[in-house]
C-alpha cells in the first residue's frame, strides 16, 4: 500500500499550523495537573484532542469516531501522522482502527489493566517503583475505608469503587510480592495487536533496565536496526513514548531517542478518559479528592521538614501579595508545596486526575478567572498557615473547607454549561 507523505518540509509545518488551529484547550485541566510543556508533535496533538472530544462527549463507546482517510481531512495531516496518533490511543486503550467495510476508529472503554498499567510505567519513571513506602498505601486504605468501611460512608458510585478497589489491590499485591508483584507489561494484552506496540513494549524493557533520566537510547537509524523495525513502525511506537512524555526525540550530533522523567498531563487525562467511561460522576471524583487530600495534608502537618516549611513561607508570601495573580504557575507551586511533602507520586497523580475531571463540565477553563482566584488564595492560605504550625486537625479541617469552596465554584459552573 502507498502511504501518502508530504512532499517536502514545509508540508510538515503547514501540518503543524493547521493542528494548532483546532486544538482546543483546558488551561485549567493543565493548570491542576501540572502540564509544565505542550507536546508539539501532530500525532500527539490529534490523540490528545480526540480524548477531550471523547470526554466532551461523556465516551461513545462503541461508535465510529471517523475513517482514517476521514481523519486525515478533518485535522489536515497525512496517513502516516494519522497512523501514529492513532497508535497512540490503542495503546490506551481509548481506541482502536477497525478495517474493513464500515470501519474507522473505534471508541473503547480503556480497562483496568491498560490503566494499572499506565500507572506503573509513570511511577516507576520516577521512583523505580510502584509501592514507594508505607504512606501511600496507609493513605489508599484509610480512603477505602471511608468510602465502604462500617462508620460513616461517603456515597459514591461503583465505578470510583472499582477503580480504588482495583488499585488498591495491585499496590497491596506490589507490597506483598516485591517485584514479582509488579504489573506486568502486557497485563493489557488486548492493546499490543500492532507491531508498533510489540516495538514499544521492547523499548519500555530497555528503559526499565536503567535507572539514568537523559540516557541515550539511540538514533532512529539505531533502534529500528536493534528492534527490526521500519521507520514508520518506529515512529509509531516512539510516539506513545512522546505521549507519556517517557522519552523524546532529539535532533543533534549524538542525539536521538532520550529518556526523561515524564509529565502528569496524559496519565491523568487517561484516567479522566476511565472515569468517564465508567460513569463516574465529577462530584463523585471530587468526593475522592478530598478524602486523598484531608489525608496527604495531615499526613504533610506532621512530616515537613524546615527545608519544607521555608518553602511553604514562600508560597504564603507570594499569596498574600495581592498584586500577583493566581497563575497556573502559582497555583503548581502552592499545591505541589504542598502535596510534595510526602513525596507519594502514586497519591500525587491521584490527587491530580481526581481534582481535574470536573474541569471537562465546568465552564470556568480559566485559571486566572477572578472568582478562582479569590477562593483559591484565601482557602490555600489556611491550609499553609495550619502546615506551618503543624497543627495536624486544622490542616485537614482547612483543606476538607478549601475542597467544598472549589467543588462548589466549579460544579455550580458546570450545572449551568449543562443547562
């Protein structure tokens, strides 16, 4: 089969242009995750794209999204850029290309293993590990038991149940069991039908083998010799590399494929592509926050260290200032001030993905909105206040009242993008 390509370089930048045409954002979703760099590459743009559509649209699962000839006229880019993003959500299980008299893109509802998955491959980027310590476990249980347990009960629905309970269980399994313990690479076997996936899956083994962030893997010439791949299969599976922000293509003398330590952006919006086609509701993924948070905090008040306090003092200052705006970069740094006290990345990616998923129904998109600002200052300057006194209950009583004031902002907003 022919593929069609562009016929020269500025083929590939007219592609760019009209990919940032469409793109539409969620500067609040970025903000809350911590989105620091926007991936550039087309392929990568149109998978992420497709999600938020999907999300928009509470996940058709099931229907025809578009052909792939469809596709390449909707987002104006070739069959091979086509081909790569569309690799990049099989292997998130988001999606899938059926052949065939009336195919094209098929939604799926993304599993639980792709998800467990996708979890183990983020935290063990940046602790070698998927059970860390004590402290994210205790804090998972002490959720759970709130949420099924026999005291007070926090009503939600099974999808957020099955989701915890899923996770939970593959934590205590890793706890249990050490490495052996571990989610498998290809505990989502129904996604590696591709060669491409058999290619990333190849290249995931070697990045697990080294514990180096930068390291060299080597130049696309050098990995398609190692891994007997074709260029363009390559490029597939580096792709979803890119996506998870696990690696990236450098061009230079002895440059190429680098390893790096990878973003929150995708792990959460795969999460919030989960949830929503499991039918959990934004107030129930709320709900999760703030018992995840209430914990972290208090958990924070008694752990921080003065290296940790100085750096909550600075974020109190920056806060009190009242000419400087609640930015996306103030808002990652009072959180993560914050939250990195426990030093938790499998809670930290947590307590992202379940405070961002009711920014898809809200129509407050914009972090620097004045009502977000004002509420976000006043409650965070509790929360820190009650850290750097480490008084532990009014840490949590802070953080427990801050989380009921911005669920409240932002479902209020969203019952009237609803209507």
């Amino acid at each position: 089969m022919t593929m069609a390509q562009p016929t020269s370089a500025q083929s590939y930048a007219n592609q760019g242009t009209t990919v940032s045409q469409w793109k539409t954002a969620n500067p609040l979703f970025d903000a809350i995750v911590g989105a620091r760099s926007a991936n550039t590459k087309a392929a990568c743009i149109i998978a992420a794209q497709i999600e938020e559509d999907l999300i928009g649209r509470s996940w058709p699962t099931g229907t025809i999204y578009g052909s792939e000839a469809h596709l390449e006229t909707r987002f104006g880019v070739c069959r091979v850029v086509v081909r790569e993003a569309v690799r990049i959500l099989e292997s998130r299980g988001t999606a899938r290309m059926r052949r065939g008299p009336n195919g094209g893109l098929l939604i799926l509802a993304p599993s639980m293993p792709i998800v467990l998955e996708a979890l183990d491959r983020y935290v063990t980027s940046h602790c070698r590990e998927l059970h860390r310590g004590s402290g994210g476990r205790t804090i998972l249980h002490a959720v759970h038991a709130r949420l099924i347990g026999s005291g007070p009960k926090i009503c939600v629905g099974a999808g957020l149940v099955d989701f915890l309970e899923g996770l939970i269980s593959a934590v205590d399994q890793h706890a249990h069991e050490g490495p052996s313990g571990r989610i498998p690479l290809g505990a989502a076997a129904e996604s590696a039908r591709s060669r491409a996936q058999h290619i990333f899956r190849l290249l995931m083994k070697d990045l697990n083998s080294s514990h180096e962030i930068d390291r060299r893997l080597g130049s696309e010439l050098d990995l398609c010799d190692r891994y007997g791949a074709d260029r363009d299969v390559l490029r597939q599976a580096v792709r979803v590399l890119e996506f998870e922000g696990i690696a990236e293509s450098v061009a230079g003398r002895g440059k190429g494929l680098m390893t790096r330590t990878p973003e929150p952006a995708a792990l959460c919006r795969l999460i919030n592509c989960y949830f929503t086609a499991a039918r959990v509701t934004p107030s129930d993924a709320m709900s999760l926050f703030k018992l995840l948070s209430v914990e972290a905090i208090s958990i924070a008040a008694e752990e921080a260290t003065d290296g940790e306090l100085a750096r909550l003092k600075d974020v109190q200052r920056l806060l009190h200032a009242a000419d400087v705006p609640v930015t996306a970069k103030v808002m990652q740094e009072a959180e993560e001030s914050q939250f990195g006290i426990i030093d938790e990345p499998l809670v930290d990616i947590l307590l992202r993905c379940t405070k961002s998923y009711s920014t898809w129904w809200s129509s407050i998109r914009n972090p620097q909105s004045e009502q977000l600002d004002i509420i976000y200052r006043a409650e965070t300057l509790k929360v820190i206040s009650a850290l750097l006194e480490r008084d532990v209950t009014a840490a949590a009583t802070a953080q427990a009242a801050k989380v009921e004031r911005l669920n409240g902002l932002v479902l209020t907003q969203g019952h009237i993008l609803a209507a």
